[in-house]
C-alpha cells in the first residue's frame, strides 16, 4: 500500500514563509507532486520533484530527499489567494498514477 | 493556455440509475485517468487509460465502473448502477507521455460533483 503523511493543519500571516512538510511510503517512486487546491475546485499543479533536491518556481519550492521519502514546498511571500488545500502526491508506478495525501490546509492570515 | 474540460459540472441521480461523465482531454495528451474525491476527503485513483485500454486500476474501480474513450476527444467514466456511497466530486486527469520536461504532469479538469440520492 501506499502511505503519505502531512500535516492537517497550518496558519500563517500574510508576507510570511511556510513550509509543509510530506513523508512517504509507497511501493515504487517515479516521483513527488505538489498541488494546490482550493475548495470546489480542482487540484492545480504546482511543482514535481523526482531527483533529491530543491526545485524553485517563483514564490514556490519544492525539496526532495529519496532517501529519507520527504518533501517539503515552501510557499514566500505568503497572500491571502495562497489559503488553500496543498496536495502532496507519489506515482509509485511507472504508469504515474497518483496517490495523494489528504492535503494541508493553509490559513493566511492578515 | 489548453484545459481539461468536464461535463456536467453538477450530475444528481437516483440510487440504482446509470451515469455517465464526460471528459475532454488536453487535445495532445496520451495518458487519461479519473480520480475521485468524497467531501472531506483525499483524492483517490480510480482508473489510467493508454492507447485505448486500461493500463491500471484500483479496488475502487469494480465492475460497475467503465472507461470509454468513444472517439478521438472524448473520455468517459461510466457507472452502471449507481450507489449513495458513490457521491463524491469525479476528476478527469490527463497528461502528455511524450519524452520532455512536464510530460509527467497530470492535469485536471474541474470535476463532476455526483450526487446519488
């Protein structure tokens, strides 16, 4: 089975860093995603680790470490809009479906 | 920018009844999938399609569930007889396959949110 854990929970204040935390056990890896998803809506891409490392994209990274199966995304420069739902999510198969945590939500407060 | 596009947004319907969403997907991708999403809860795979069959699925994924790709454009999810636990919001995913950056990503459409009554 596949088992990834976050965080439930997380509040920030507007102009603020944050940073969500991903553990993972699953049974293959062909890679780690980042999804943003607000409520009603659907999961938006966000970044792809598959390489230990950080990968940045503007206000958003994202780190992998295989060997210890964690990653984190950072979110800088935190606005209110960034308050929603952050999917961590590992294809364990080369078939790249995906299996997700049950997400994070993020607060940002003014 | 292209999208995945899902109709109907909104599906209810009877305990018993067949339904059936629809997907379009990005015109150039080659991998398709549905997942689903019970409110309150995680995403889950159901079911991934190439090259006109399927590739993977899950336990979820028993036979009353179908995919049809019906022509060049279209993805289908189909649900024989439909049961009260089966109301959940119903994504359609897609994704290049083709060598290059970001052809792993899966894209989403926004959803069928089903609810059996």
């Amino acid at each position: 089975g596949q088992n990834i854990d976050q965080p439930t929970e997380m509040t920030a204040t507007e102009g603020a860093i944050v940073q969500i935390n991903c553990t993972y056990q699953t049974s293959g890896f062909n890679g780690l995603f980042w999804y943003q998803q607000h409520a009603g809506e659907a999961p938006t891409f966000l970044s792809y680790n598959v390489l230990d490392g950080l990968e940045e994209k503007g206000r958003f990274s994202s780190f992998l470490s295989r060997s210890k199966g964690y990653s984190y995304l950072l979110l800088k420069e935190l606005q209110m809009k960034d308050s929603a739902s952050y999917l961590c999510a590992v294809s364990p198969s080369n078939d790249y479906k995906l299996s997700f945590g049950a997400g994070t939500t993020v607060t940002v407060r003014a | 920018e292209p999208e995945v596009t899902q109709t109907p947004s909104h599906q209810v319907t009877q305990m018993g009844q067949e339904v059936i969403l629809r997907c379009v997907p990005i015109s150039n991708h080659l991998y398709f999938y549905w997942y689903r999403q019970i409110l309150g809860q995680k995403v889950e795979f159901l079911v991934s399609f190439y090259n006109n069959e399927i590739s993977e699925k899950s336990e979820i994924f028993d036979d009353q569930f179908s995919v049809e790709r019906p022509d060049g454009s279209n993805f289908t999810l189909k649900i024989r007889s439909t049961k009260l636990e089966d109301s959940a919001m119903y994504f359609c995913a897609s994704r290049p396959g083709t060598s290059g950056v970001g052809t792993d990503t899966q894209y989403f459409g926004p959803g069928t949110r089903l609810t059996v009554l």
